[in-house]
C-alpha cells in the first residue's frame, strides 16, 4: 500500500496504553497516516511511523470540557486528502467522519463512550446540576441516532 492510501484516526496519544500500542503497530504495518486529536510525549515516539502525522491539539486546558474539546477538535478536523481507507479508533475521532474522504471507513471500537452508556449515572452523581444538564447534552451529541 502507497502511503496515503490508509488515514488511521486514534482520540489521544497521552500515555502508553494498549490503544495507543494497537494503532502505533497499525500505522506502522499499514504505512498509515495518522491524525491523533492530542499528542504527549509520554506516550509513544511516533517518530518512526512512515506516514504524516497529523496533531490536533484537541484537548483544552480547562477541567470539565475535556471530551468536548476533543470532540470539537475531530468535528472541525479538515485532511485534504483522499484516502481508500480510513480507521477510527477511540470515541471522539469517528465525529471526524463528514470531513475525511475515504473509500471505506471502519470503526475500532475499544469500548464505547462509558459516559453515554452503561456509566452515565456515576459520571452524573457529583455533578451540579448545571453540570448533569451538560452531560445530557454531551450525551445527546455523542449517542448515535
């Protein structure tokens, strides 16, 4: 494969987890390029992927708007390039879906958005309630129609 027939889309390269270590091998095996909403150098040296490494600097340094910032920054993603296939891996980068022109689009799911599902009431528990009409909407945003 050419390298910019693969685009792989992973949330957060923060630390060195497991996610990050599946797409890290994926981009290297598939000669992919790579948009990650945040990069740390506490994760992974992405430094040796073949492809363009895209950072969008996603997070915001404010506590509590965290995921919004982050799916905001995959919302507003532009790649002006074509792809045959591309690879949403995480629970904000598939919000990046209208804006990436590609053939085929698969979904990796890791687990899906613990806030909107089966976590919802403990993520709700110790909020204000100005806090807990936020998560309704995030919630509203996030769950698929």
């Amino acid at each position: 494969m050419n390298p910019s027939s693969v685009l792989t889309l992973h949330d957060l390269f923060l630390i060195k987890g497991g996610g990050e270590r599946l797409i890290h091998t994926l981009c290297q095996g598939l000669n992919s390029d790579l948009v990650a909403g945040a990069i740390s150098p506490d994760s992974f040296d992405l430094s040796s992927l073949s492809g363009e490494i895209t950072d969008l600097k996603g997070l915001s340094g404010i506590s509590g708007i965290k995921t919004w910032s982050l799916a905001r920054a995959f919302k507003k993603c532009h790649i002006n390039k074509s792809y045959r296939n591309a690879i949403y891996s995480g629970v904000a980068s598939p919000l990046a879906i209208n804006s990436i022109t590609a053939k085929n689009n698969v979904f990796y799911c890791h687990t899906p958005p613990r806030f909107v599902f089966d976590k919802k009431e403990h993520y709700s528990a110790e909020l204000s309630w100005l806090g807990k009409q936020a998560l309704n909407w995030l919630n509203a945003w996030f769950k698929p129609q």
